[in-house]
C-alpha cells in the first residue's frame, strides 16, 4: 500500500494521456491548415495561397484547392497527432525521472537505502 507521500505525488504529477493530447493537437492542427486553406479560396485573387502551397514540399499531395483543403485537414491532423503524443510522452518520462530523483534524494536524507522503500 502507497503511504501518504507517493499519493500526493501522484496528485501533483500526474500523468498526461498521449492519446488525448494527440487527439486534441490533430484536430487542431489538420482544423487550422483546412481553415487557412479554405479561407484563401473563398478570399481568392490572383496568386490564391502562394505561400501556403510551400507546404506540398513536406505534405505530398497538398494543394491550395477545394479537394487540398481536405488532405491538409488529414495531413494537419496526423502531424498535430504525432507531435502531441510525443510531447506528452516526453513530458511523462521527464517528470517521472524528476519524481524518482526526488524519492532518491528524500531516502538518502532520511539515511536509508532508497531501495528499502521500493
């Protein structure tokens, strides 16, 4: 059974769910790239989204166009999902690290083996 101490860790370091925080970051990201897509279409001009196509050189099939709009919105989405698990997965394994740092230090002051608590 945890004591108080590794509970109250617990609470103040809590996990973030990397399916969740990719989640959230895809559909942001594929929501926005189709959004500035689509709103240069309906804006229109000359020259209709000559930066924003610069984005084919890295989302194969990506285009300033109604159809275009759709494959960055699945592009944005699979680039915003991987970002977010990662940065979630980065950020778990870095406070998980700190955590243990912090449990290793507390033994040695309290003069016992770290080990004794495991």
């Amino acid at each position: 059974m945890k004591n108080n101490t590794d509970q109250l860790l617990l609470r103040a370091f809590a996990r973030i769910d990397a399916i969740a925080l990719g989640v959230a970051v895809g559909v942001l990201a594929g929501g926005g790239l189709c959004a500035a897509t689509l709103a240069l279409l309906i804006k229109g001009g000359p020259h209709v989204g000559r930066n924003l196509s610069l984005l084919n050189q890295y989302f194969p099939g990506y285009t300033v166009t109604w159809p275009g709009a759709f494959v960055g919105l699945a592009y944005g989405f699979a680039a915003g999902f991987i970002g977010g698990w990662l940065l979630a997965w980065v950020r778990n394994l870095v406070v998980a690290l700190y955590v243990l740092i912090i449990k290793m230090k507390s033994a040695a002051a309290a003069g016992r083996s770290f080990f004794d608590n495991l």
